[in-house]
C-alpha cells in the first residue's frame, strides 16, 4: 500500500505540473483539430476557419441542457430534506469500514440519479460521517465520495451522451433518428454493469479501510471550516406583500404540483420511464428543487450557490462546439472513422471505443462536450463495421467516466469542500480504478 501511495503522489504531482487548465486543453485541441484538418485531409485554411468559428453556436442548446444538470442537481442538494437525510444515513456506520462502505455506495447511489447531486451531497455527507465517526480515515471517506462520479454517472439518470440521443432536435438526430434509454441506460446489459460495478467498489471501499494506527483522522478545525448552506432569515417586523411571498410557501408549492401534473401526464402518455429524456429529467430535478426549497427566498440564495460552478461549462462548451464544427465541415471525421475501422473487428469495437474513450476523457473532462467532438466518427465506424449505434453509445458513456476517477477536475467542488488536495486521496482512487478497468472492459469484450 506504501508503494502505491508514493506512485500515486508522484502522478499526483506529474498532473500538477504538466496536464494544463480545462481551458487550455480546449485551446490546444483547437489547434490539433485544425492541423489535421489542414495536414491530414488538406481542407483549405479559409473553410478550417469557416467551420471553426460557424460551429461555435450549434451547440447552444446542448451547453444549456448540461449546465441545467449540474444546477438543478445543486440545487436540489441544498434542499433540507435532502440536508436531513443525509444526517440520518450518517448515523447508521457502526464501524470505519462500514463508513466507508456507506460513503461509496450512496456517492455511486446518487450520481445514478444526478451527478451534480452527488457531488454536493457526497460533500456533505462526508462532513457529517466525519464527524459521527472521528475513527475513519478521512482520506479514504473522501475518495469514496467521489466514487460516483467515476462507476454510475454515465450510467445513470444524468447521462449526457444515452439522454442526448433519447431526446428529439438532437444535433446527430439526421445521423441516428431517436434512440430510446430503453436501448441504452435500461437495457439488461447497462443495469447488470452498473450493479456488478456498485457492489465491486463498495466492498473494495471496505477492504481499503487502514489499519487503526495507519489511519488518517481529520483535523479538527478542519471540521470547524466545513460550512452549511444558511438560508435567508425572514425580515423581522411586519412584512410588505412582496417580502410576504418571498418568504411564504405558495407560488414554489403551486411551481411544483403543476410540475408534477405536468411530469405525470408526459410519462403516461409518452410509455412511462421510456420517455426520458435530457429535458424531462431537468425539468424533474428542477421541479423538485423548487418544491423542497419550500419558498423563492431560499431558491434563489441556493441558486447564487449553485451558479458558482457553472463556469467551466459556460467557458468550455463553444470551444468544442468549434471542434465539432471542423470535423464536419472538413472531412475529418471519415477519416479518423477509417482508422478506427481498420483498427478494430465488430466485436471488438465497443470495448476498443471504451477504452479510447477514457484516455481521452483524462484530457477533456467533459462528458457532453467530449460527445461532440467523438461522436460523428465513432458512428462513422460504427456503421461501416455494423456495429449497433446504442453500444456505441455505452461504450463511450462508460469510457468517458471510467478516468473520472483519477482526474481531478470534477473533484474540485468535493475537495473543496473536503480541505483537500488530490493528491491525498489519488492512491485509494487509483487503486479502485486498476480494479474497476478490468471489470467493464470485458463486460464491452462480451457485449461486443
């Protein structure tokens, strides 16, 4: 364990010191998605310049559905029922192996449904575990809480790539039509993944937990410093009609039943769980947050929050929305697909875009814009080898978070929270990742 932890700091200081911010990479992929437009297919620089600059805006939509995701998974963290919850889920370790074993599994639990959820409640709910439970090792809890983000996410309820072909005006729906989640997040083969995923890293958080003299305690004053959410006070005295609705409970109580009138009658007339969709889970996780908000006062100061971390995507998402524009207009897109055909067989295929996947998403961590960049010629491929486009689909959704679990940028928020550094917790994740890899890329061999 000693050698694993020091080969982990050193990767820990490597990516310090040589993987760039999530802006320059989008910068440099620019310019390596240009050179091979110009070198490789020999488009000409005026039509490179065209496609860069006329694909920044095709995407706007997509950029909107995705910082919906993490803002209404934000927002519904913030919540006092889900606050409470969590306290109660705190409460039922009876051991620092089963803190940790509860940690992991709620944090994969949670991103199934949301994976901006499960970064603040993971953030939280390690807040209160460490304090109920002073003899766990605070490293380990913490890396456990990020295991979500790297085993279900993309499984899950929050997918970008299986939500985004599920949902009508797609920006690949001339290529692909509508691919219900049916054939993708709910197929036997998604369900029995993740399920064998959850259950090798829970108990895999249980066996990492160290012995009681290798154990690393929080610090005390480092529990001081982990805050929580305060909601507004009521203006004291008597209140004017304005202030009177923004502190009272009737215009979120009647957001949400017309809501949940509206959700209801979508499903039943749409077949039920078959008619999710990117938009009809943002609108489910927003109706909810507002309803459990309980008044617009509390909404918007846990909206200020929920803001705060929705910059990367603002910034981000029209630089790969340029990338996309290229490989379209310029014939990119054949020609890597002609590579990836001769590279692969029809059955080896999704676990070889798997694999691919998760090399990529370490330098480009973002599951929907990532998706429009890989998308266009892994279909190419994929239909030239006659490979069914839903484990196209899959294979990259469970690509592009399997790296999520050494890489630190959706990290940040929960390390934030946390008082840590990645690198204190890289070793745990690393190993969890050596033993996660394995697993799933021979579920894609055999659903190959």
């Amino acid at each position: 364990m000693e050698t694993l932890v020091r080969f982990a700091e050193g990767l820990g200081r490597f990516s310090a010191r040589f993987v760039p911010s999530a802006f320059a990479i989008a910068v440099l992929l620019t310019l390596l998605t240009m050179a091979l437009a110009l070198g490789w297919v020999g488009a000409a620089p005026p039509v490179v310049l065209d496609a860069w600059g006329g694909g920044f805006w095709e995407l706007l939509t997509f950029s909107m559905q995705m910082a919906l995701v993490m803002f209404t998974g934000y927002l519904l963290a913030l919540t006092a029922p889900v606050k409470g919850l969590l306290e109660k889920v705190a409460r039922l370790p009876r051991s620092p192996r089963s803190a940790t074993a509860l940690m992991a599994a709620v944090s994969m639990a949670l991103a199934y449904f949301n994976w901006g959820l499960s970064l603040v409640a993971s953030a939280m709910l390690v807040r209160f575990i460490a304090r109920r439970r002073p003899d766990v090792d605070y490293r380990l809890l913490v890396a456990c809480a990020y295991f979500g983000l790297g085993a279900t996410w993309h499984a899950g309820l929050s997918a970008s790539a299986p939500l985004l072909v599920a949902t009508p005006g797609h920006f690949l729906e001339k290529q692909l039509g509508i691919i219900p989640i049916d054939r993708t997040l709910f197929s036997p083969f998604n369900v029995g993944l993740t399920l064998a995923a959850v259950a090798l890293l829970t108990a895999l958080a249980w066996a990492l937990h160290p012995s009681p003299e290798r154990t690393v305690r929080v610090e005390p004053a480092v529990l001081e410093k982990l805050g929580d959410f305060v909601p507004p006070a009521k203006p004291p005295g008597r209140l004017s009609p304005a202030e009177w609705l923004d502190h009272a409970w009737l215009l979120n109580v009647l957001f949400g039943v017309l809501g949940l009138m509206w959700l209801a009658r979508h499903l039943w007339l749409n077949g039920g769980w078959k008619a999710l969709n990117l938009n009809v889970v943002n609108f489910t996780f927003l109706t909810l947050a507002v309803l459990l908000h309980g008044t617009p006062a509390r909404l918007l100061k846990a909206s200020e929050e929920a803001a705060s971390v929705l910059h990367g995507i603002v910034l981000q998402f029209p630089l790969y929305a340029g990338i996309y524009g290229i490989f379209k207009a310029t014939g990119l897109t054949d020609r890597i697909g002609e590579l990836f055909v001769s590279l692969s067989t029809r059955e080896t295929f999704p676990a070889i875009v798997y694999l691919y996947s998760g090399v990529v998403n370490y330098f480009v961590p973002s599951g929907g814009s990532k998706w429009a960049i890989e998308a266009p010629y892994l279909l190419d491929a994929a239909g030239r080898l006659g490979v069914a486009p839903e484990k196209v689909v899959l294979a990259y959704a469970w690509g592009d978070m399997a790296t999520d679990l050494i890489q630190p940028f959706w990290a940040l928020p929960l390390l934030a929270v946390a008082r840590l550094e990645f690198k204190d917790i890289l070793g745990f994740l690393l190993v969890a990742f050596l033993a996660y890899l394995p697993l799933v890329t021979l579920g894609f061999l055999l659903f190959g």
